[in-house]
C-alpha cells in the first residue's frame, strides 16, 4: 500500500498540486467566510490549513476521516452562495459519523476539480486498503513519524523518540526505550529514518502476552504446525464444526511467508495477524453481512428509526438540515420523521414546529430520500409523517410524493388485493412506504369498489335497455346527485381536514392512537400503527409486559422520546426492544450510550436497518413477559477475561505530558434482571499496552436481548472517568475464545488501531432460569 501511495503521490498531477497547496475560502454560513491555505501533506495522508502560504500551519482532517467528496450543486450551504460563488467552484468534504462536513469555494473550477479529484483518489486508496496493508505501512504510522520528527528533517533523534512516546500515550523507562532506539538504529548514525522507524516500532508494539499464548500451543516455539493450529481453534476459539478447514483458510490469508504457507505452518507474526483481524474479532463475521430471513412480516423486525431527522442539534434552535436525512439513510436508518407545516408560496416546508429551527422545503426532502434510501440497504424505506398542513398543501405535498419519488413509492397493495398480513422486507425491497393517517380502511375501499362495479354493471344493462327503448321513449332528467363526504370536505379548509389525494398513499401504515391493547386487539387492524412516548411505552412494558409482546407480533408499533427531550437526548431502546417495540426511534445526530446500543444492535445483517426479533418475540401466543423472564430460556454465564490494551488514543492530545491510567469496563443491557455493569482496575501511565489480565464475570437470564458494551476509560479519582472508547455488539455476535476488540469513538469512527485484547467464554447454565 505505501509503494502504491507513494507512486500516485510522485506521478499524479492532482496530488502533486494538492501537495503544493491552494487558497481556497473556507464557508461555515452565509455571513462565515474565510480564505485558507490548504495543503495535502507528504505523506498523503493528512490535509493541513494555514491562514497564508508559508503561515503557522495546523492538521485540518486526516484522508481516513474522509467518507466522500461532494460538488457544490450537492450542497445546501453552497446553494444558499449561489450568486456570491459558481457551485462549480464549490465542493463539501463529507467525513465519517457526526463531524460536520467541510465546505469549500476555490478560486476557480479546474483548481476545484483538482481537490475533488484527488481527494476521491486517496479515499479510495483507503478504503482498498485491507488490515494486513494497514498493520504494514499504516498511514497513521506515517503520522506518528511526522509528529514525533520535530525539526521535519526526516530524521528522528533519540530526544525526539521520548517526545514520540509521550504523544503515543506511553511512559518507558529510558534506558529500554534507548536500547530500542540503538537496536534500529542499524546505520548507527543516531538518528531512525524510514525503515529503522518501521522497526522501532515493531519492537515497541511486541506483545508479550501473545507470544506466551503462541508458544503454549507450540511444540518448538517457532511455529504452530496444521495440528497445533486446529487443536487451538477447537479448544479455545471454540470452531469446534470446522476447525481444520478454517485452519487452512487462516494460514493462507494471514501468514506472511509462502514457505510457511506452502507447509501449512502459523508463524508467530501471523498468528498475531490473525488475532488482530476480522477473523479474530469479537463479532462474528457470519454476522455482518445479511445472514438473517428477510421473508417474515414487517412487525418481526426491529427496524432502525429515526426521531426528528431534520434536526442537526437540538430541538429549539437547532438547524434544519437535508444532511440530517442523508447520514440517517447512509448509516441504514429505514424510517425517517418528517414534520410538515405549510409555508410561503404554497410549498410545505419541514421543521420542528413552534420553534426557532430553521426551516426546510418538503420537496427537498422528499428529493433527498429519493437519491439515498437504497444507497446502503436495499430494503424498505419508511417516511413518518407529522402532518400539519392545509388541504391546499397537502395536496402539494400528495404531487411532490408522486411524482418525486415514482416507481419508488408504494401506492397499492403489492398484488392489488387485500391483505392478511404485513409484507416482508424482501417483498417491499427497494420501496419508499408513507406512514401517516388515512381516511378509510382498505376493507371499506375494496367493499366502495365492489360496489361502484355492481353500480358500473347496473349502469351498463340500464343503457342497453334505454337503447332497445330510444325510438319510443325518452330519456328521464336526471336526479341531483348529493356530493360524496370527500366533495363535501372540499368546500372545507380546516387542516384537520385529511386530502384524499395524501390519504390514498398510506397503504401498509395507517396510523391511529392506542386506546388499550383489548380494543387494538378488537378494532385494530394489522396494518394500522400506533406511536407512543418513550413514557407511556416504558409505563406499558411495566404494566402489560405481555400484552405488548403479543400486540407487536400483529402490528408495529413506533416509540418516540419523550418532549421534554429538547437538548435531542436518547432514551435507551433496550426496554422497549425487550417488548418488541420494532421503531424505536433515535435522536440520531446524538452520540452516547444509547445510540451506541441502537448501533451495535444493527451493524448486524449487513447494516440493511431490519434484524429479526428472537422467536419468543415473533409468537402470537408468546407468554414472555420483559419485566419477569421465566423458562424455557436458558440462562448462561458469560467469563470475560480483560487481558490488555493497545494503543490507546490520548484524551486530551493538546497534554503533550498527560498519559492515561485506562480502565475497561464492561456493560450488559437487556432484560431488568441482565443489565449490569463490571469494570477492571486501572492501569496507571500507560495507554499503549497497559495489562490488566483481570476476569469479570456475568449470569444472563435472555442471551437472546442480551448487548455487550464494552467501554475503555481514563480513571480521574478528582471527577468524572474521560471516555476514551468502546464497542457494542449483540449478545448473539459474539464469538468466544481469544478475541481483538477494535475500539470505536463516541461518533462510531474506527479508532485504529486502538483495541483490547480478550478472553471469551460462554457456559450453558444447567439449572433453569429463575424469574
């Protein structure tokens, strides 16, 4: 990958400019606009930004934080400077998770198109880079280098190498860090470049641990032979159905020598490549890509929701934003909120209402939706609509549906029948369905056209009868016709009033309000659904925890967070997953625990926004109740032994002297009775391979609801614990033995290559779970 690099970074015209470096105006609003100087550094793998050519200069982003480049006709910001700059002269640097994108106006197209050019170039480079090139010539180890050479000279002294330390989150004692240094040191000219980098830095990352586990498996210490290999994947990685092909597969994708593949041997460096790849992960990869039954009704799948997509912050000032629809669709949301209010010039417009937000046009987000539902996941979208437009722009709002999104929409049944139950994901695979309130059920519409067919085939014998009678007899005066409710309505203009036009496009989502679960369970049909607040959802799963069960087997139900919510914070979904509440919708611009559980639950099934409810939470005559879980469920016990951790981020990079005294702790969400927490001691000074080799174990009554959070903290006796890391994923995910947890940050973002290193394993309870 670094030769790659390096060969496009020598040849490429439009890097060699970048490197060079451009004055572009930096645009963060209308009134916000500031000339910057911004230059691809050499190592191809950071953009920094000055005020000026040759002023002090700062990182601006790094290429691996990059997820796209846009051009300016894609931009909302942009577009609102049309007049001040040509769109063709602007572009937007997208980056991955919350971070806002970046908006820039050159000085002139072809200086544009350079920019956008070669930033899409080395995002791809990235994104073909696979773990093995990471580990070898890591882009970020071009940046440690860079960081750590203090005079740029590209050489790196030994006073250098201990300021390097500090920044890598390390405190060492000297004379280890020294005999290191001399070790790699092979030109013995006192300074490390290039290479003998590479290995100082191979000897600093040794991991001891691993090496012992290696050799306990190993006869002769040097290699682990077929045998050895396949007795360590059945024992302690548990891939006790396949160890011996897996073995195979493992020595010829991560062993480094061909000598050593061509004699199915497992070296030390690529033992450690496979504990530190995908293969050994703690999800399971049989996970990640959509592995589950797509077939079932809609109301069997947890569906990835959104609460308020517009907003960018919070709920009373915060900024109306098409982006907000964008990275909810991109990260496989599958159900967005719209709020609709009528606006000027009889075009609905979408904001939160009765407050400062600022506001956007419908048909942009309806545009919006249609350009990236099927982007990331193929199957359905789901457009929740808060209506609280006039008649006149609903029927706006019916037209900029129709004809905005065409074959995308759902405007029928899908056979033209009616229905017995809810379609499957797969059914309604790339479809855009309104939620949303509706006149009438499908069962009076199919009962009006059977009879406007009766009354069309009476019609038609009575004209033939009048024809036979026309030379005798005159045609009678017709009858004054008294106006159907619909024409009626029309003479109205209250919003209360619902347009037919708007009404016709629900179809498998009519919305209604939820009296009881006896009277939804008598009146209710299948393919009507009720929303509630995160309150009153949470005060039923207490008090008809059963009831609920049984009702979302039928029917979907929407939960929502609570009003007074105004800082567009996040409940935890968890309490209504275990009802089988399928939206729970996320106040997705928020980053924290919750959206971290809601994000571990669907990084599964191919991040597609659908994960199969369990099959206690897909039977009608379920007797599971969330708040008492009782048998057939089979506790179990789950042994986590936290081994180690290696380098871990700084928390505060501006301390070049402060140093992490990390600490992981371990958290359980699922039913009351499972969701606990336990953490290790901290390691004092040491966020670069801290050791901690503690076991922290847990009884769990439902593995089946059960997440893991795994969360890597920077102990503070004076306050708060600072965050450092974390990754959550599904009980059900999780693969045992010895296992890599690559961290994430609190935005979800790859923290490369920070992880801790675990043992895993899962013991089957032989007694019955109690209640």
């Amino acid at each position: 990958m670094a030769s790659l690099l390096q060969g496009w970074l020598t040849t490429d015209q439009d890097l060699l400019l970048m490197q060079e470096g451009m004055l572009m105006r930096k645009v963060r609003s209308k009134n916000w606009k500031k000339l910057r100087y911004f230059r691809l550094q050499n190592d191809g793998m950071t953009v920094w930004h000055a005020r000026q050519a040759g002023g002090s200069a700062k990182p601006s982003f790094s290429i691996s934080d990059v997820e796209t480049v846009r051009k300016g006709h894609d931009s909302e910001l942009l577009r609102s400077l049309a007049e001040e700059f040509p769109l063709e002269q602007g572009f937007t640097i997208v980056f991955h998770g919350r971070r806002s994108n970046l908006d820039l106006v050159a000085n002139s197209v072809e200086e544009a198109q350079i920019w956008k050019r070669g930033l899409q170039l080395l995002v791809d480079l990235v994104i073909s880079m696979d773990q093995q090139e990471r580990l070898d010539q890591p882009g970020w180890l071009n940046d440690w280098f860079q960081r750590g050479d203090k005079n740029q000279d590209g050489r790196m002294s030994f006073q250098e190498v201990q300021r390097l330390l500090h920044l890598m989150n390390v405190e060492m004692d000297q004379e280890h860090a020294f005999s290191l240094f001399q070790a790699a040191d092979i030109s013995q000219s006192g300074t490390l470049e290039g290479d003998e980098f590479v290995q100082f830095y191979k000897a600093l990352t040794k991991r001891t641990e691993v090496q012992e586990l290696f050799e306990s498996f190993s006869a002769d210490g040097q290699k682990l032979t077929l045998l050895e290999f396949v007795d360590f994947l059945r024992e302690e990685q548990k891939e006790r159905d396949r160890a011996s092909d897996l073995a195979l597969e493992l020595i010829d994708r991560h062993e480094p020598s061909d000598s050593g593949k061509l004699r199915h041997v497992l070296s030390l460096d690529g033992f450690l490549s496979y504990l530190c790849s995908k293969d050994g992960d703690i999800c399971n990869p049989a996970c990640l890509p959509i592995y589950q039954d797509m077939t079932q009704p809609l109301s069997h799948y947890f569906i990835n929701s959104s609460h308020n997509t517009y907003l960018m912050g919070d709920q009373l000032r915060g900024q109306s934003s098409l982006e907000g629809y964008i990275r909810a669709l991109k990260r496989g949301c599958r159900c967005v909120e719209v709020d609709i209010w009528d606006g000027p010039s009889g075009e609905p417009i979408v904001y939160h209402g009765h407050t400062l937000t600022s506001r956007i046009l419908f048909k942009d987000v309806v545009a919006t939706v249609a350009q990236y539902a099927f982007q990331t996941s193929d199957y359905p979208v789901i457009l929740s609509l808060e209506n609280h437009c006039s008649w006149e722009q609903q029927q706006t709002m019916a037209r900029h549906l129709t004809e905005i999104l065409g074959e995308q929409l759902l405007s029928t049944t899908l056979d033209g029948l009616l229905p017995n139950q809810l379609p499957s994901p797969e059914e309604l695979r790339r479809k855009i369905l309104v939620k949303g309130k509706r006149s009438s059920t499908f069962e009076e519409d199919l009962e009006e056209e059977q009879e406007t067919e009766s009354e069309l085939e009476r019609q038609q014998e009575s004209e033939l009868e009048l024809e036979s009678q026309s030379e005798i007899e005159p045609l009678p005066e017709p009858e004054p016709q008294e106006l159907s409710p619909s024409s009626k309505d029309k003479k109205k203009t209250p919003t209360s009033i619902l347009c037919p036009d708007l009404s016709a496009l629900v179809v498998y989502l009519k919305s209604v309000s939820f009296r009881s679960f006896t009277h939804s369970k008598k009146h209710h049909y299948f393919y009507e659904i009720s929303s509630f607040s995160e309150t009153k959802a949470k005060s039923l799963v207490k008090e008809a925890g059963n009831e609920f069960v049984q009702h979302n087997v039928r029917q979907l139900s929407r939960v929502y967070p609570s009003g007074l919510r105004t800082d567009s914070s996040n409940y935890n979904p968890q309490e209504l997953w275990n009802a089988g509440c399928q939206m729970v919708a996320m106040n997705m611009q928020t980053a924290g625990p919750e959206m971290d559980i809601c994000d571990g639950l669907f990084r599964q099934n191919g991040g597609c926004g659908y994960v199969l409810k369990p099959d206690f939470l897909r039977d009608a005559q379920s007797s599971f109740h969330p708040e008492r879980p009782i048998s057939p469920f089979k506790a179990q016990t789950l042994l986590i032994q936290v081994i180690s951790g290696q380098q871990l981020p700084k928390v505060d990079q501006t301390k070049e002297g402060s140093i992490v005294d990390p600490l992981v702790k371990v958290q359980i969400f699922g039913v009351r009775p499972d969701t606990t927490r336990q953490e290790t001691n901290y390691v004092e000074n040491n966020g670069f391979n801290p050791y901690w080799g503690q076991t922290l174990c847990f009884r769990v009554l439902v593995p089946e609801l059960a997440m893991l959070r795994f969360v890597v903290e920077d102990y503070d006796w004076k306050s708060r614990n600072d965050f450092i890391g974390q990754y959550t994923l599904p009980w059900t995910c999780m693969q045992q033995g010895y296992r890599h947890i690559h961290l994430l940050s609190k935005d979800g973002i790859s923290l490369h290559p920070a992880s801790i290193f675990v043992y895993i394993c899962i013991r089957e309870d032989l007694e019955e779970s109690e209640s």
